[in-house]
C-alpha cells in the first residue's frame, strides 16, 4: 500500500492530515482518506466520483484493490447515510481504552 500511497501523495495530498488526500476540479470534489491497507473516498459531484473509480480500476493492474460499495464501518465507525437530504453521520458505538 505504501507504493500506492506514494503515487496517490504525487498527485493531490492534503497539507492538513497526510492520510487525506484531495482531488478537485472547479467546484467538484474528491475525498480519498487512505489509512493502512483501508480506503474510504468521497464525492460531491456523482459524475465526479464515477470518473474517479474508472481511474482506481486503472489502479487494479498494479494494486490489489477491491471496491466494496457504499461504506458502512469505517476505523470503527458507523456510517448512515441519508440520500435524500444529503447528509451523512459518522458514530461510534464504544470508547476504547
């Protein structure tokens, strides 16, 4: 993963959380978080995201990489999303230690 990380970092890392990275063009996004061997991205802009995955299944030649569709846990958190009024919330069920 550490390769893939270094390609990914060439292209649009963010300075704030190096575990962030950020693809935008004009005012469509593109979150990747990257922590180990996970990966979580999200989008503003559906045509956006669909353009990203095609440039991650380009990745898949060289990486072993597996999408599994809308992220529900992630790092120990819950993920719900709501479509309709375009909202997410992120919990967590316990406090570590």
């Amino acid at each position: 993963m550490s390769s893939y990380r270094k390609r990914v970092s060439n292209s649009f890392r963010s300075e704030a959380d190096h575990s962030l990275y950020v693809l935008h063009e004009g005012g469509k996004v593109v979150w990747l978080v990257i922590y180990v061997d996970d990966m979580l991205a999200a989008s503003n802009c559906h045509a956006y995201f669909d353009d990203f995955k095609t440039r991650v299944t380009r990745l898949r030649k060289r990486f072993d990489l597996t999408d599994l569709g809308p992220a529900r846990h992630f790092l120990g958190m819950h993920i719900t999303r709501d479509r309709e009024t375009r909202k997410c919330l992120l919990t967590v069920n316990h406090i570590l230690p």
